[in-house]
C-alpha cells in the first residue's frame, strides 16, 4: 500500500495548481471566445429583427451564420492544436 504523499503525486487534484502552459492558454482561448460570442448571443435577436424589416431571408442567413462561426471557431482551434501537435 502507497502512502498518502505517494498517491498525492501521482493522482494530484484538478483543482491544486496543477496546469501547464497549454492547458492554461486553452482555458483562456475558450473563455474569451465564449464571453465575445455571448456577447454577441445577447444582441443577436435585435441584429436579426433590424435585418428582418429589410428581408426576413437575410435575417435568417444572419442567424445561420453566427451559429455557423461560433462552432467554426472551436473546430479551427482544434485543428491547429491538432497540427501542432504533430510537431
């Protein structure tokens, strides 16, 4: 049986400090591109009814779009880590 300072270092806690530079800048990526697009989730109803007294199609495409680019964001980051990896 291990003791407890052994089993510390091997399983250490999420939440200890334990995070590398990688980690740490993929947090902060993910925060900001969710704090900008909730931003933008907030005032897309009053986008898309300002487009919408023009043509409802554009309204539409508008809304499409943003939810098109909120995932194309997260799938190109995950692309380029991947690529990188590699390296």
């Amino acid at each position: 049986m291990q003791s407890l300072e052994n089993q510390l270092d091997e399983y250490p806690l999420p939440w200890c400090g334990v995070m590398d530079r990688d980690t740490r800048n993929a947090l902060i990526a993910a925060v900001w591109i969710m704090l900008l697009f909730g931003i933008g989730a907030y005032y897309l109803p009053t986008v898309m009814l300002a487009l919408g007294s023009f043509s409802t199609v554009l309204a539409g495409a508008f809304g499409v779009v943003f939810v098109l680019a909120f995932f194309s964001v997260f799938w190109l980051r995950a692309r380029n880590q991947r690529k990188n990896q590699g390296k």
